[in-house]
C-alpha cells in the first residue's frame, strides 16, 4: 500500500508538472461604448482562435461569453508562437488579428481585446422619440474600404411592441454640398433581413461589404444611410460635436438631430483586408450538402493569408465542432492548383445540443505563411481530418453511437449574399452554381522575419554607452549613465572605457587574471521598467572577448523576468553565452522575452577561472531592447 500510495503521488505530480507547462491566453473582448466614456462594451459569442505556426498542431478556440463573465475567453495549450484571430463573420466587430503572441511553458496572459471602428457609438440611454424613415449617420474615414456595420433598433412600446419584422437598407455615401439624403452614394447596397425591436427583442443587426466595394478616402466625411419599409426608431446621444451628427427623416421631424445614433463602423484602417466577406446578418439558413472535402476560389487583395472562417455544422453521430477537425490548403489557380504556402488545420466553434453542432470553423496564419499576389485567383480547401479512430467513442445525449462516417456540412452564402469571383466545389472538384458562406482575411503587407519585427525605440538607455565619464586611466573604472556594475569574483574588474581597438567609440569591459584560488566574475547591469506583460521583447547587442567560451572562459548575457538587478545569483536570470570566435564581435539577438510585471532586468557578465598567457577581457556595446511588433503589419 505504502508503494502505491508514492506511485499515486508521482502520478499527480507528473500531471501538475505537464498541466504547468501548457500556456493560458484569457481576457476580454471590449470596445468602449462610446467616446471618452470610459465605459466598457462587451462582445459577446465572437469565436476565438489561436494558431501555433506550422502545421502540425490544431488551434485553440473559445466563443466569449455571453453570460458573466460577460465577453470572456480563455484557452490553454502547448507553448509557440501564436497568431490569434477574434471574429464572428454575422456580426458587425470588423476581424481582430494579434501576431507574434510568444508564449512559455506556465505562461498565464490576460489581455483585453478591443476592435479598431471609425465610428461606434453603443450608447442606449435615450433614442428618438418619434419613429423615422431615414437615418444619415455620418462619420470620418479612417480606412481605404467599407467593410462592417452594424445597428441596434429600438422601440419606446408607446405604439405596441414594435413595428414588426422588416427589412433595412443600407447605403454610404459621401459629403458635397447640402444635406444627406443628396450626397453621392458610394459603392452597392445593403439589406439587413428581419429587423425587429421592441418588448424582449433586444438585437443588433449587422451589413457587410467585400474590400473594395465601397471606397473610401480617409479623412473625408461619409454617411450611413438607413431606409426601412415602414418607420423605426434608433438609440440615439444627445452630442455637439458637429464632425458626427445624424440627419434623420421623419414625419415629425426632418434635419440634423444634434445626436449620434447606435452604429458601429468598421473599414480597412487596421493592416487587413477581407476580400471575402459575410456580407448578410442572416446565418445557418441552407446547408451546401455533407462531404469531406468542399472548396471555395476567390480572387486575392493581400500579400498573405492571415485567417478563414467556414459556417458549418456536424450531424447527430458526430462529435461536437470543437473536437471536428479540417485540414485546410490553399491552391493558386483553382481548385487542381499547386498548393501555395502551409497546410493548416481549422477546428470547429460554435453550438452544441448533444446531438447536433453547428457555428464556424476556423483557422489562422502568421503573416508570410501563406503567400499571395493580389489579384491572382485561390481556391481554399477545407478536408475533413477525422476517422474511424477519432469517431468510434462518440455517443450523443440520445445515446445514439457515432455512425463512424466523416464529414461535414458546410453552409450556402445567404441570398442576396454571392461573390462573383468564385464559385464552389464539392468533393474538391464538382463545380457548384452557389458560394460557401465564409469570411477570408488577408494581411496587406508581410514583412520578411515579421517574427523579429521590433518598434524603434530603444528601451535600455544608454545601450549604445555614449553616456557618462569614461575610465581615466588605471583606477579609475568610469562612471557609465544607466549601467551598475558588479563583482563577485575578487580578481575582477569592471570598466567604462574608450574602446583602444576603435577610438573613439565606447563600451563596458570586464577584465581581470584569475590566479590561485581568485577568479574574474562580474559585469554590469539596468533595470529596464515601464514595460508591459502582455508584451514581449527582444534583447540584442554585441560582445568581444580575449577568449572563445568554453569550461574556462565565458561571456553571457542575461535577462531576469521579475525586474531584480541586485543578486547576479538569482535563480530567476536566464544566462545565454554568445562569444564563439576571440576578439571580434559577435552580434546576439535574445529569444522573445515576456516581463513577469511592468519590468525585466538586463546583465552582461565576463567569467574567467583559469590563468592563461592573456589577460581576460569581455567587452559590450550597443544594447538594444525592443518591443516585438505583436499586431498586424503595417501598410505598404
């Protein structure tokens, strides 16, 4: 019993050590609810995803929460580089993309996520008190395209619940002279199905366009225009800043309202473009039939893939969409193409009753995983990963046994939704008269190395060592500005000096002739704050030594997440050597490195234990310490 019981213990230890090595990425999706309130606005069942680079390992997903806690997301998995994408292709939060998410064993990160809009306003205080037949919300571009609107009715119950079912068009158009209702439209239309308020019928609506549908000039004023079957009525705020306004229509009032109504706005002013849009509110209306393989051509605006998300649903002997698995490929051409870039895998989102499952299936790319050339035509391939082997466990909540038969059931765009570009194939080659309803997001541009990509600004000071009084001869060690020097070993010395290879250029030596039982240990070390955990960073700079490492001879640089610099000891700094060739320098680039708070520490360190024909010399210069770029590349 005594060696069972140990055996049980090692068991839960093993696990505990296997669960702490996983990585949790948690937060919120929040926008605010209107400007400068201060106030937060939850987004609720957005999926989420988070992709480790490559190919081999499936994503994680959630859907936010819509009960408390409200717009909440949490996942856990294996430690890499993650791209996470949140999106909910039916509703108006235009796609937010996160890169370069370098994550550790026993990482723990909470982040709020918040969209980019041009104009969002989610106040619902007061509304308009008489029903109107046109609303003119305007608002400043930020973005080069259209791509996301979204509305929320309401009605006051004065007249009974509500006007009814109805739908809404939706119409931009740009400012000239006079009022909206006679400003240029600009780019198609838009229909919202089966809008409905009052009582309990609480929603939000939502329209959307392709990028590029509708042009926009960053800086210009546009209107959204509403126009409904019969009259409605908006939340609306009361505000007096003219550069938002709205113009309604109305039998008892027509003119600027000196108020902003619900709306949110949301363009290509973020790095992406979604050349393949929902643009519909209405979702899971027509199933394109079961199959293990569909696919869909599209013609490209970006220069990589970033993300793509599928409507689709399992049958009754299926496992729920969060165990069903896609593999997905991209071909240029069609869908008997080449295969450009990495096959993926996509894992399912969404609804679950026991017995059946539907939402989105989704998958996510770090820029320059997938190529593309704007303009060329793509076929995205979407092939059922499952088996046997995958299947034969499942019972549902009928305790109806899985029919061991793969496959899915992806859904039709709805009507009047359709891409002209494309088209799609079942089977992967049986060339279908509809569209699969899909969101495809595209990053602009995609920079070589983006997983080094770094902000300029250095945050070490002094890391060049330009500043402070150098060592005026022997005695003196100079007083460098920013940098502590420190000495455990009692044959050491440390030293600010101009460089006697490269005058006048200057850096920091560690020196001294180990001897008997005293050896050199020692160096200097910043304390780099006002950092952000949520971030991650890279260490770089440059070193030169009398000796190449090895058992004797050693020249590191460390980092310490939790920001000590008192204790060179410290368990808590990760040491990496980096001198490989004597007296030359040698470049060093650090592995992403996440602060433990709002700071890290950063040290240089020469070691020498064994007395040799040279006197021991380390030497650094030019430190750098960069936030690593963590959203989506900028514009070309």
């Amino acid at each position: 019993m005594k060696f069972r019981y140990v055996y049980v213990i090692l068991i839960v230890l093993a696990l505990c050590t296997a669960v702490s090595a996983q990585v949790r990425l948690h937060g919120r999706v929040y926008g605010e609810t209107f400007p400068g309130s201060g106030k937060d606005f939850p987004f609720k069942a957005i999926y989420c995803y988070a992709a480790l680079d490559g190919s081999e390992c499936e994503p994680l997903q959630f859907a936010t929460w819509e009960i408390d806690p409200v717009a909440w997301y949490s996942m856990t998995g294996p430690a890499g580089r993650y791209t996470m994408v949140f999106s909910r292709p039916n509703r108006f939060m235009r796609p937010i993309v996160l890169s370069n998410v370098f994550t550790k064993p026993g990482d723990d990160i909470h982040r709020i996520v918040r969209p980019k809009f041009d104009y969002a306003n989610f106040f619902d205080g007061g509304w308009d008190k008489k029903p109107a037949s046109d609303y003119y919300q305007t608002f400043v571009a930020t973005g080069a395209s259209l791509t996301h609107v979204g509305i929320r009715p309401v009605h006051d119950g004065v007249d009974g619940d509500g006007p009814g079912a109805q739908n809404i068009v939706v119409t931009i158009h740009k400012r000239t002279a006079g009022t909206p209702d006679k400003w240029p439209q600009v780019g198609p239309s838009r229909i919202i199905k089966d809008v409905d308020c009052g009582g309990a019928k609480d929603y939000t609506y939502y329209a959307g366009w392709n990028s590029g549908e509708v042009q926009l000039i960053p800086g210009e004023t546009y209107a959204v225009h509403l126009k409904g079957e019969k009259p409605f009525q908006m939340f609306q705020q009361p505000n007096d800043d003219k550069k938002t306004d709205c113009y309604r229509i109305g039998a008892d009032k027509t003119g600027w309202q000196g108020a902003d109504i619900w709306m949110a706005v949301g363009t290509d002013n973020d790095g992406l473009v979604i050349p393949y849009n929902k643009c519909s509110n209405k979702e899971y209306v027509e199933f394109a039939g079961g199959s293990t393989k569909w696919t869909q051509t599209y013609v490209a605006q970006g220069t990589s893939l970033a993300a793509a998300l599928l409507s689709g649903a399992v049958g009754t002997a299926h496992p729920p969409l969060s165990r069903t698995r896609l593999k997905v490929r991209v071909r240029k051409g069609g869908p008997n193409g080449p295969i450009v870039g990495v096959e993926k895998i996509a894992i399912g989102c969404g609804n679950y009753t026991g017995d059946a499952s539907w939402g989105w299936f989704g998958v996510a790319y770090s820029p320059g995983e997938v190529p593309l050339e704007p303009g060329k035509t793509y076929a995205i391939e979407w092939e059922t990963m499952e088996t046997v082997q995958s299947l034969h466990d499942y019972i549902n909540c009928k305790n109806v046994k899985s029919d061991l038969k793969p496959g899915f059931n992806p859904h039709k765009k709805v009507a009047p939704d359709e891409y002209k570009l494309g088209t799609s194939y079942k089977d992967g080659k049986i060339k279908q008269d509809f569209d699969l309803d899909m969101q495809i997001i595209e990053y602009q541009n995609s920079p070589k190395d983006w997983n080094k990509s770094v902000d300029k600004k250095n945050l070490i000071r002094n890391g060049d060592m330009v500043a402070g009084e150098v060592s005026g001869g022997p005695g003196d060690s100079g007083r460098p500005a920013s940098w502590k020097s420190w000495a455990t070993g009692s044959a050491t010395s440390t030293i600010y000096m101009t460089d006697n290879v490269d005058s006048p250029n200057r850096l920091l030596r560690v020196t001294g002739y180990p001897k008997d039982s005293n050896v050199v240990d020692g160096g200097f070390v910043q304390k780099v704050e006002g950092l952000d955990h949520l971030e991650t960073y890279l260490l770089s700079g440059k070193a030169r030594s009398t000796w190449q490492t090895n058992n004797n001879h050693a020249v590191m640089i460390g980092y310490d997440p939790t920001g000590q610099d008192t204790d060179p000891n410290a368990t808590t700094i990760v040491w990496l050597p980096i001198v490989g060739t004597h007296d030359v320098w040698v470049n060093f680039t650090s592995e992403p490195i996440r602060p433990l708070k709002d700071s890290i520490s950063v040290w240089l360190r020469g070691k020498s234990t064994a007395p040799e024909a040279f006197v021991f010399e380390a030497d650094f210069d030019d430190f750098r310490l960069n936030r690593v770029q963590s959203g989506v590349p900028g514009k070309l």
